[in-house]
C-alpha cells in the first residue's frame, strides 16, 4: 500500500511539473506568433509603436519581459524583433526554476514604410 501511495505522489508531481511547463511554453508560444502576425501586418506603424504595441502583447500573453530586452528596428522592408526574457517555473510545489525565452524574428512585408508612398 506504501509502495502504490509512493508512486501516486510521483505521478502527481510529474504531471504538476509538466502542467507548469507547458503552460509557460504555451504562453511562450502564443506570444511569438502574436509578435510575427503584428510586425508582418504592422508596417504602416513607427517602430515605437510597434514596440508598445508588443509590450501590450507581452502584458496580455503574463510574459515578464523587459522593455530593453525587446528589440525592434528595420531593415528596407524587414521588421527584425529579437526578445528574450526569464520566467519563473515552479517544477515542484516547494521549487522554482527560471526558465529562460528568446527568439529573433525577421517579417517581410512589401507594404509601404510609414511615411512613403507606392
């Protein structure tokens, strides 16, 4: 009976541990796709407004980034965002890891830059 109490509360911790996880890799996840759809679609936008939108993006995903660690800037017509920050994971109810984020997105769009014309 001890044997299969001991087994449950590691199945249970496991399955806590994952559940954790995957939620902050869901939200990770979420907000990188947001990210390429706003920079790909947000052409028309100053690279200031596109950055604030992102951080609104980062507030509504719970992502704890910092404004200078979420870099915007463009190239001709590339948005090139690179971000990266460190969440807090708890893997077990009395242990919390901090697992780190970042990625580097290039979108290309042929609308026009903000201020120029076709």
């Amino acid at each position: 009976m001890i044997k299969l109490l001991l087994k449950l509360a590691v199945v249970g911790l496991v399955a806590n541990a994952a559940w954790h996880v995957m939620i902050a890799y869901s939200s990770y996840y979420k907000f990188k796709d947001a990210v390429q759809q706003t920079t790909q679609f947000g052409n028309d936008k100053t690279v200031e407004v596109l950055k604030g939108r992102l951080m609104q993006l980062a507030a509504d995903h719970d992502i704890p980034i910092e404004e200078e660690n979420l870099k915007v800037h463009r190239e001709e017509k590339h948005t090139i965002t690179d971000a990266a920050y460190t969440q807090p994971i708890d893997v077990l109810p009395w242990y919390t890891r901090r697992w780190s984020f970042s990625f580097h997105i290039d979108t290309f769009s042929d609308a026009p830059l903000p201020g120029t014309t076709r």
